[in-house]
C-alpha cells in the first residue's frame, strides 16, 4: 500500500513484530520475499542492495567461517556479492528484501 495513505488495524490475538520497508517514490524501487525457514537456502543477489533478515530464527551462512546470524539480524548484499548458501536453525521465515534505484537517479 501506498505509506501516504490513512491505515489502521486491530490486533486480534497478542503483540506481533511488524515488518515495513519504505522506499520513495519515483527514486528507488523495492520487493519483499517471504520465505519459510525448512533447509538449506540458496540466495543470489540481484538487486542494488539485497536485505536478508530471519525473523524468528537463526541461520548459519556455509562458507569457510561459517559465521551464524540470530533472529532479526540482517545481512546486507550488493548486486556482486556471491550466491549466498544459509542453514537455518530451528523454523522460521527469512524475507529478502531487495532495493533498487530507478534509472534516473544513477
């Protein structure tokens, strides 16, 4: 939805973490990916900058340090970063968030 556009809601069952990403209009442009945590997960960026965030559980990156990220850690990718292999640990979601700028503002 439009973020200048007059919202609201009503939570039904219990406090919730909530997930906006905003971007401006007519200079840059964005998408969300929802994806369930359940094996192994191949990520290849291609956006500006690719976001990827575990919501409600960790992950390990399989590489040479394998370093772990825990719930609501954040990597951040540029469009030449390498395809990223994750491990999950426990079940989740991990969105992916990529941003990119219009053309008219290289």
């Amino acid at each position: 939805f439009a973020g200048d556009v007059p919202t609201s809601a009503a939570l039904i069952s219990g406090p919730i973490t909530d997930l906006n990403v905003m971007t401006r209009r007519g200079r840059m442009a964005h998408g969300v990916e929802r994806m369930p945590l359940s094996g192994e997960i191949r990520i290849s960026p291609r956006a500006d900058k690719t976001l990827v965030l575990a919501a409600n559980a960790g992950f390990r990156l399989l590489t040479d340090d394998a370093p772990s990220l825990g719930p609501l850690d954040t990597l951040i990718l540029d469009r030449h970063s390498p395809e990223l292999r994750l491990q999950p640990q426990g079940q989740g979601l991990l969105f992916v968030i990529a941003l990119d700028r219009l053309a008219a503002n290289h």
